[in-house]
C-alpha cells in the first residue's frame, strides 16, 4: 500500500479521523536544527473525547474473535514494511537517527514485534481448575482490561508506539497513544498503518500536545475513570510523576524507564567480541537506547590491551572527517557536553573524542563526536546520570566482585553485559547483577519479540514482549457455579 504524504501539520487521530486544533507546536528536526514540520497541540478536552472514542469502541472490540483481532495486526505489520523507507525518513527528520538504526533496526524490529504479538493473539485463554468443595466447579478468565492509555518517547517510535498500541489491542483492549512531541509525524505513521489495516474507529487514537500541556492533557487521561491502565516507556524523572499520577487515581502503571547499563569485561574475555559488544551497545543510534552501554567496567589484568584495542576501533569506526552522531536538539547536546566536562575537571581523561565540538557543526546540525572517559570515579555525574548520547566511561577493576558491585552501585538496572569465555562464570554472575536482562557476550542493546523486557529498581516494573507482555493487558476473573 502506498505511503500516504505527512500533512504540513501533523494530526491527532480521534475515533478513527484527524483532526487539526487552533493551537499547534513546532518540531525541530535536529538535522538542520530548524523547523520540519508543525504538529496539532491538543487540550485536556481533546484528551478526554480520545478517551471516550476508546471508550466507545471497546464494547465491540474487546468480543471481537481473536482470528480477526490477529489479521488486522498482521495487515498493519505488512503495511508497515511497505512504507519502511519512507516512516524511517519520517524518524531520522525528527530525531536524528542515522540509516542503519532507523531503517534496518528500530523500523524492522518494531513490525517483527507486531507480527509475533499477533500470532500470540489466538493462544490467550484461561483455565479450569479444580476447587474444594464437593459438587462445585470453577473456571478462570482472562479479559482485557478496557481502555489503555500509553505515553512513549522520541528515540525508537516504532518500537514502543508497536509494543504499546499493539499489546493493548492484541488482548482486546482499546487504547490512546500519547506520542513524543520530539517525533508525532512517526507515531501517526504508526497509527495510520492500523487504521489502513481496518482497525475499528475508536479502537487506537493519537493524542500529540505542546510540552507545557503535557502535564494537564495526560492528568486528565490518567484521571478519566474509563482509563484503566497506563503503561510508560521514558525517563525515570517523568516516570516518578506518572506513577504518582497513577497512584493517587488506583491506576497500576507497567513502567519502562531509564538505564545505567554497565558491560564488564573479564580477564578471560575475547577481546575483539569485547571491543565490538562495548562500542555497539555505546553509540547504536547515538547512544539515545535505554539500553546503551554507559559504564565499562574493565579487569586490570587485560585493561592495557582493551583500552589500546577500543582506542584503535574507534579511530576506524568513526571517521574524523565524516559527519559525527546527531543528538536529538542542543539542550541534550548542551547537558551531555556538561557532563563531560565535569568529569575531566574532576580528572577523567579522554580516551577517544573531544569537549570542544563547535567545529563539526558547520552544517547548523545538532551532532557529536563520540567520547569515551577513561579515570572515572563513582562519584561524577557521568557514572551515575543516565547520558542518553555518543558518551561511556571506563573504569578498571580488579575482580569480578568488585565489578559487580559497581554494576549493582547503580539507582538502576535495565539491562548488563558480561564479557568472559567461561560460560559457567558468565552465568553465575548474571545471577548477581541487578537487572532485568543480562546479555553474555553481546552488547547491553538487545530487545527481541520472544524476550519480556523491562527493569528493576529506578529502571522500572512490568514487562513488555512475549506472553509477559500480553498479561500486563488482561485481568484475572474467577467464576465458581453449584454442578
């Protein structure tokens, strides 16, 4: 199917139609540093009409014969594919992902998440088990829950617009997609496919507002008493205001929120699988994953050589005279270089990149050189605040406990890596570490259809993908009869 052209001014999407608002907002496409397009601002009374449409909607389709349910998201997953390259321009205009991560990682990943959330559709059922009492019977139900309300980020669109939306309709739900206003023309992308697909007005709306309307727009969805649940991919700072939202309504919440994330090197490790996994899960998509490697925690023993052969990889991965990373708008670029420089006043020094980039912005675009810290200490900003840009830091350890403990040192814990050939050892200290996945000689960026993702402590609760997925969308109802 045909890809349909981005209006001049992005839309909501209420009950099945766009709609455009007096008021509107700009978004500025980090490539260029300029506006790229403008994007409808909705009110708090646009908010509560989505609510209503999918409130309005759920009666039908939550009886609707999962057979159907399942053909609409795979329709939407083949619509998606056909429009990838033109939905991954729409990504990189607004946030500034460069080709490989939006058109052969973060586009492909979220239409296989799609395709394998709808082939789990027809395999939800319940159960019957056996009660105490002579002569009574029971079954258990699972039923969705009703209308869903999900508030996703900028940095992978199609992803968690995909595991949002999708979980929520896999399961009967209906459901309100509160999009970034740092990507809105990629989540009405999104949301057209499933229109396009056939998916019922009402079903999936698109709500976009100015971010000092943020606050009041999502309260009065998070407060509409039709909005059962809220799931929430983004910062741990937001995270706290939405959870105590969702707690002072009795709403629960499935909360994915910021990383930490920390790859150990062993002694005994492969050091070009290392080197690779290391700078990977640093700089894939400008290092703006909740997943990337922030924290590189090296044995003494190998350190000399690892550091050397992560110094040459860099040199040969990021070509000086080529066009650095793009970070999402200056105040990330701004904090980021903060941060830094921090760090080397407090003596840190550079093992690759530089603090004044000024040079590489000829073009007016907001980009980075990729910086690596060597001689960090637990103590500065650049250990212990999630960066979310082309920044890591290294620090040499002495043993394995210790780099555990460093790992652990973290508010966080969303995903880790362990470098070693000793399988046994990796796995026994994936044990000890603190986080919701541990990846063994792969980077710390890793989400797949057929894994739940999600953290522990400051990083979150609850999960996405799989079968974990789809249950943060259904209740639990038990029926018991007299035989």
């Amino acid at each position: 199917m045909a890809t349909p052209a981005h209006p001049t001014i992005i839309p909501l999407i209420i009950n099945g139609k766009e709609e455009y608002t007096e008021s509107t907002f700009d978004v500025i496409s980090p490539y260029i540093n300029q506006v790229c397009w403008k994007t409808a601002s909705a009110s708090a009374q646009d908010a509560i009409r989505a609510v209503e449409a999918a409130e309005a909607a759920f009666p039908s389709w939550s009886q609707t014969k999962p057979t159907i349910r399942r053909n609409i998201l795979l329709k939407a997953a083949d619509i998606l594919e056909s429009r990838l390259e033109q939905n991954s321009e729409y990504m990189r205009t607004e946030m500034g992902a460069d080709v490989g991560a939006s058109l052969h990682f973060i586009a492909p990943l979220g239409i296989r998440m799609l395709r394998d959330i709808a082939g789990r559709i027809t395999s939800i059922c319940g159960s019957v088990p056996v009660v105490d009492e002579e002569g009574q019977s029971a079954m258990i139900y699972r039923e969705p829950m009703g209308v869903i309300l999900g508030i996703v980020p900028w940095n992978a669109p199609y992803v968690f617009g995909v595991r949002s939306a999708a979980c929520a309709l896999a399961t009967g739900n209906t459901t309100i997609l509160k999009s970034s206003e740092l990507a809105p023309c990629s989540y009405w992308a999104l949301v057209r496919a499933f229109e396009d697909a056939g998916l019922p007005a009402g079903c999936l709306n698109l709500v976009s507002c100015a971010p000092q309307d943020a606050p009041e727009v999502v309260n009065a969805m998070i407060e509409h008493p039709a909005v059962r649940k809220i799931n929430f991919t983004g910062s741990t700072a937001v995270g706290r205001k939405i959870a105590a939202a969702c707690g002072q309504n009795l709403k629960p919440c499935l909360m994915e929120l910021g990383g930490k994330n920390s790859a150990i090197v062993c002694a005994d490790a492969n050091i070009d699988t290392a080197v690779k996994g290391v700078l990977a899960g640093a700089y894939l998509n400008s290092g703006q994953i909740c997943m990337s490697t922030d924290r590189i925690l090296v044995h003494s023993a190998i350190a000399p050589v690892f550091v050397d052969a992560l110094k040459k990889a860099l040199g040969s991965n990021f070509d000086p005279s080529s066009q650095p990373p793009t970070l999402v708008n200056i105040r990330s670029k701004s904090r980021v270089t903060d941060i830094v420089k921090d760090a080397l006043a407090g003596g840190a020094h550079l093992i690759h990149g530089s603090v004044d980039q000024d040079s590489a912005e000829a073009d007016n675009s907001v980009r980075m050189v990729p910086v690596l810290l060597g001689g960090v200490t637990e103590n500065m900003r650049v250990w212990q605040e999630e960066a979310f840009a082309s920044l890591a830091a290294c620090m040499v350890v002495n043993s394995d406990d210790e780099a555990i403990r460093l790992a652990n040192g973290s508010g966080y814990g969303l995903s880790a890596a362990v470098f070693t050939e000793d399988l046994r050892k990796g796995l026994a200290m994936a044990r000890k570490i603190q986080s919701g996945a541990v990846h063994i000689n792969s980077m710390t960026v890793h989400d797949e259809p057929a894994l739940p993702h999600g953290g522990v402590k400051n990083s979150g609760w609850g999960r996405f993908n799989s079968s974990h997925g789809l249950d943060e969308f259904l209740v639990t109802k038990s029926v018991t009869w007299m035989d």
